[in-house]
C-alpha cells in the first residue's frame, strides 16, 4: 500500500462513520501514474447518481479494473485531452484522437489512471441534485474534503458542473471559504480561481470551472474549453509569483 492509499484509508475510516447507510470511496485510482504526472489534476463533481440507492462503492476499483459507460465515454475523452494536449496545438484532430481513445477498454484505464476523482456529497444521490443537500454536505465535510484534496497535492482542480449550485461554488464559498481568490485574468473561458498555499496542503492550486461530463452541448466545444482553460491555468500557475 503507498503512502496515499495509506492516508486515504485513514481518513475514510473517520469520514465513513458519517455515513453509515451509503459511503462513496473515491480519489485516486493509481497513486504511482498519477504522481508521475507533470501536472497533477483532479476533477471534482458534485454526487454520485445510484438512482438514490444508498449503498458503500468503491470507485477507484472500478477504474482500475472495469470502468462504466459513464467514465469510458464522458471523461475518457478529457483525460486523454489534458494528458496529450501538449504534444499538439491541434486541438481538433487531438479532439478526434481522443474520442477514439473512449473505444480502447486499456487506453481507458491507462488515461482515468492519470487523475483523481472527488464527489464533494459522500453518499449517492439521485438523477436530480438537490441544492440543500449538496450545500450542506459542503458546508459539513468542508474539512474533510480539504483533507482528501490536500492528500494529492494537485496543482490544478477541474470543478465539473454549472447547475445550481455550481461545483465552482461549492468549492470556493463553501470548502475553500476564506482561501479562494477568484482570477481577474481575462484569458479563461470559463471561470478559475486561485486557492491560497496552504488551503489544500502545500503549495497553491488552481480551480477551474467546465461543466459536467454528462452534458448535453457540443462536445467538441466543452473539450476544446477545458483545455484551453487548462492551458492557461499552467501558464498562470508556473508564472512568478513572490506571494509563493
């Protein structure tokens, strides 16, 4: 067991007492690939969708060995984009590579391997999230999620889903209260903030904002949006800063 899968089972133990009908065990599903990663990134959604069932899961296990439709064809695509992106400016034919990586069942699990993966609401929800809910588990488990996130040291955090409320919310007004400083650059798509060193661990990290993998856009054009959003979060986070 490495050191991350050790203070990951820590922490789940004390989160899980929590929630005794249903805990959903999630984060990163192969701690060697991902901290081989020039760049380190997990996204954040908001709640799993069991169709309300209550139950404990284990996702990293899933991925590791038979990741569902869900991750294969949603995420696959954007895993592969981020990991592959600077080898190319060309974001179309990356876009195109990247859809036919969804159909490779070893490039699947090779790609998901790179990331990590947080719901903030711990036990399942159902098809339609429920804004109380989702604020209060934010608001309750603000120290444990820290604690998870501050376990993988990332240097940039994609928050995934711009219904109400938004995962971009959830983290900056509720998990990182008092360590957010939203980004006045002008250069992102969509939103980003910056959270202050020391909000998720050592170091500072990025936040920024692309909408739930189960969208009902043009996909092409949220790739593309992450992306470049993801870009240009590096950019802004190797910049020279005198404050880390």
């Amino acid at each position: 067991m490495t050191d991350m899968e050790e203070r990951e089972r820590e922490l789940f133990d004390e989160w899980a007492k929590h929630y005794p009908n249903g805990f959903f065990h999630d984060g990163v599903p192969n701690p060697e690939r991902y901290l081989k990663t020039k760049t380190k990134c997990i996204f954040v959604l908001r709640e799993a969708n069991f169709a309300g069932e209550q139950k404990h899961y284990e996702l990293r296990k899933e991925l590791r060995e038979n990741p569902q439709a869900f991750w294969r064809q949603k995420v696959v695509p954007w895993c592969y984009g981020l990991a592959e992106s600077n080898r190319s400016s060309d974001w179309e034919s990356l876009w195109l590579r990247a859809r036919e990586a969804r159909k490779d069942h070893a490039k699947c699990i090779e790609f998901l391997s790179m990331f990590g993966y947080i719901q903030i609401k711990k036990s399942p929800g159902g098809s339609t999230a429920k804004r109380e809910e989702l604020e209060a588990a934010a608001q309750r488990d603000r120290d444990f999620i820290r604690r998870q996130i501050a376990i993988y040291h990332p240097d940039i955090i994609v928050a995934c889903g711009i219904g109400t409320p938004t995962t971009f919310d959830l983290l900056v007004d509720f998990v990182f209260q008092g360590s957010a400083e939203r980004c006045t650059d002008g250069g992102f798509k969509r939103r980003c903030a910056q959270i202050q060193a020391g909000g998720v661990g050592v170091g500072a990290t990025l936040l920024i904002e692309t909408l739930h993998p189960s969208h009902r856009t043009s996909r092409d054009a949220v790739f593309k949006q992450l992306i470049s959003d993801f870009h240009h979060a590096i950019a802004l986070y190797n910049r020279p800063d005198p404050n880390r």
